[in-house]
C-alpha cells in the first residue's frame, strides 16, 4: 500500500513573504520576514529621532518612489548598532538634494517598529 501525502499549499507571489521589502499586495516585511502595518505619517524629523533611540529600526529609500510595489527601488535597512549611534547625536534633516518627495512613516508589527525614511533625507552618514 502506498501512502500518499497531500501538497503544500502554494502562496501566491502575490501575497508571498518578501523580508526587507514589499510583496506585490503591497504588505512590507523587515529583513527578517515580519510584516509590518504603516500606523503613522509625516512623522517629524524629531519624533523619528525619538523612535530610534527607542530601539526602532530604520529603512530607507532616496528615490521618493515610496518603495512598494512596481517602483523597483529595494528599502536600504541600515545597522541598527550604526543608527542608534547616528541617533543618539542628531535628528535626520531633510534636504532639497534631488528635488524627491520626502517624508518618514512608521510601521509597525508584531516585534518590531520601524522608521521607514523616504526621499532627500540626510542622517548623519547612515545612508552614504
């Protein structure tokens, strides 16, 4: 007798896991696979110096695309070690380098909370 084992479910790519980025349905994932649900934004230069240095993590994109899906701009998640160091001495400051939209958001899930930096936005030397 032979035993037969039914198939994995398939995800689709639509909705697959994409860690430290955005799957085609549009949810983000930190680098370790977590997704994460936007909950703030136009968050100030300040307030996301605050979240840092309350352990959030940091991901960035310089093109003001936003990131998601279709933009093929990859979020950049710099150290966290590097960011809290950079946070602890100065807030980020926006600039007009490239003339691209500029804003920060927060997102957050289950573990972890993230400041997700967008466009001409300078932070010390974290995104060089």
């Amino acid at each position: 007798m032979t035993q037969t084992t039914a198939p994995a479910p398939k995800v689709s790519a639509r909705f697959a896991v994409r860690p430290g980025n955005f799957n085609l349905n549009g949810d983000f994932f930190t680098p370790d696979g977590n997704r994460l649900e936007r909950i703030s934004e136009d968050v100030s230069p300040a307030a996301a110096q605050e979240l840092v240095r309350g352990r959030a993590a940091v991901a960035f994109e310089g093109c003001g695309c936003g990131g998601g899906t279709g933009s093929g701009c990859v979020p950049v998640w710099p150290d966290r070690r590097t960011t809290l160091t950079i946070a602890a001495a100065n807030p980020p400051r926006f600039t007009d380098r490239f003339s691209a939209p500029t804003w920060i958001d927060v997102w957050r899930g289950e573990r972890d909370t993230v400041v997700f930096m967008h466009g001409d936005v300078e932070w010390g030397t974290l995104f060089d």
